[in-house]
C-alpha cells in the first residue's frame, strides 16, 4: 500500500496493529509501542565512528540541529542501557565522508541509565537517489544501534514536509510513517528534534552458523558479493560497498530494510549457496544467486 492511500485509510488518528503495532499521532509526529521499524542500511555506512556528540565538523553550514530521543528495550518501556548508537548523514553538498580522518558528520556515543542520548548536527539535505538522476531522496540521518540482548537496528528518520519524501520508496513505505519527524525552534537558527526508539527481541543465529555463512559469494551476473558478521547482523557488500545490514528471520533466512532479503542453502558437503533480493531506491529489483568461494574462519 503506498503512504498516501495508507495515510488517507488511516485518518491521521489511531492507527489499527498491524506492522506497526498501536500507533497514535501526538500532533508532531507519530508514537507506538512497538519496535521502531528498519531502513536500509545504504553504501555509506563506516565502522568505528569517533565517540562524540557534535558530529559537525568546523566551519561547517546549514542549520544546527539537536538530535535527542531515548532508547528502550523491547518492552517499549525499560530504558536500553549501554547501547551503541552511530549516526551518520551527507552534508549541505550533498556528500557523505567516505574516506577522511575527521569522519565529517558521523559520531557515535552510548547511552546511559536513562536510555538518553544527544548529538549535535546539521540538517542534512536531500540528493540524488542515483548519479545522474532527478530523483532526490529525502533529507534523512541515518542511525545503527546495538547491545546486548536487543536485536541491533538499522534505521532512518525523515523530516516532516519534505517534498522528496513521497517519491522514494523507503521513507513512503507505510513501516516509515513513525520515522517521519518534526522539528522544533530551540533558538536563531537552531532546532532540535527528537527520535525515541524501541529495540526489537533479538533472533540470533549461532556462531557456527554465522560462520558457515560468511564469506565471498560469486553471483550468476559475475558480481562479487561479501557477507560478514557485526553484532547480530550480517552485513553485505557488493562489489566493495556496504549495500544492507540483515536481520535472522530463522531458517537460514535473513531481511534487510524494504524488500531486501537473503537466503542461505547448506549442502552437507559444505557448500553454501545463496539467494539475493534486493531493491534499490530507485525501485530497481535484482534477483541473483550465487555460490561461497571463499570462507571467513574466525579466530
């Protein structure tokens, strides 16, 4: 169902359970007392992020923005201690810091007792859904968040009246409707914003599981895709990049954000095989297969 046929069902009120649980709006934004729902991980996720609140860099433009929230355990209500959360995003050009020491708007911190968390940024802005194309994601900052014994959380979150955000299909899906945010004035140009999240019960697949699933896939288009284990997820690069981060849904079965998912096939001669769907947010399916050529073995 695309979000203005869902939005226009719902009237803008109490919304019934279903995927996203029992959701009421607070003349902001949306609440439930759910698990926040899962985005797609994109090809600029970067590990080990500095420990930090502000995440801009000096001299840095456009307007300053107060990320806070609160992180809770699956019950919605338990405050989630020690949880590591990294926070990444593009900067008022459009671009992502891929390659620099000074990791240019991409921090992490983990909370405290409370749950609570505060990083200073800057709104980002929208761009380009692909080089080249007049399709323009919607401004978004981008979060992953782990710890013990919560499934770990790829997410996003979107700004109220952004234009783009009906045209792409990550932040239109109707499992974003609680993600999309409203800020506040704090002072002159300077706002805040607030983001409290739900962890989800954690499925984890055994560690001789995971390590008879990571590793280097040869795919049927030739393509080179690699799966490494993180925390509960296992993340996916394709030719190189971070492409998604997937959750265990059992059965040597895992899901990403979207429609993304992965399926493993194990042969008792110790073959793995797997299958890919993977959609990108220019609406592009790939449906591929591929072969383990080469095995992680880990210490």
């Amino acid at each position: 169902m695309q979000r203005r046929a869902f939005l226009k069902n719902s009237g803008l009120s109490v919304l019934s359970v279903g995927v996203l649980g029992n959701i009421r709006w607070t003349g902001n934004n949306f609440v439930g007392d759910n698990q926040t729902t899962t985005d797609i991980l994109g090809p600029y996720y970067r590990p080990n992020a500095p420990m930090r609140t502000n995440i801009n860099p000096k001299g840095y433009a456009g307007e300053l923005l107060h990320l806070r929230g609160a992180v809770f355990e699956n019950d919605g209500k338990k405050p989630f201690r020690n949880c590591l959360i990294e926070v990444w995003q593009c900067d008022h050009n459009q671009a992502y810091d891929n390659s620099s020491n000074e990791y240019r708007y991409r921090g992490a911190q983990k909370t405290g007792p409370d749950g609570k968390y505060h990083f200073i940024t800057a709104r980002p802005v929208p761009y380009p859904a692909a080089p080249g194309s007049d399709i323009l994601r919607p401004a978004h900052i981008h979060m992953r968040l782990s710890g013990e014994n919560q499934q770990d959380l790829i997410t996003q979150f979107y700004f109220k009246g952004d234009p783009n955000i009906e045209h792409d299909p990550c932040s239109s899906s109707p499992g974003a409707i609680n993600r999309i945010l409203t800020t506040s004035n704090k002072a002159l140009n300077e706002k805040t914003i607030s983001f409290d999240v739900v962890m989800g019960r954690e499925l984890r697949p055994s560690d001789a599981l995971f390590e008879k699933l990571t590793g280097l896939y040869i795919m049927n288009d030739r393509s080179i895709i690699e799966f490494d284990r993180d925390g509960d997820l296992l993340f996916m690069k394709w030719n190189g990049q971070f492409r998604e981060a997937f959750s265990y849904k059992g059965d040597n079965q895992f899901a990403g954000g979207m429609e993304n998912k992965v399926a493993f096939q194990l042969s008792p001669a110790g073959e793995t095989k797997v299958r890919v769907h993977f959609v990108t947010v220019l609406r592009k399916e790939s449906n591929l297969e591929g072969v383990r050529s080469f095995k992680y073995k880990r210490a």
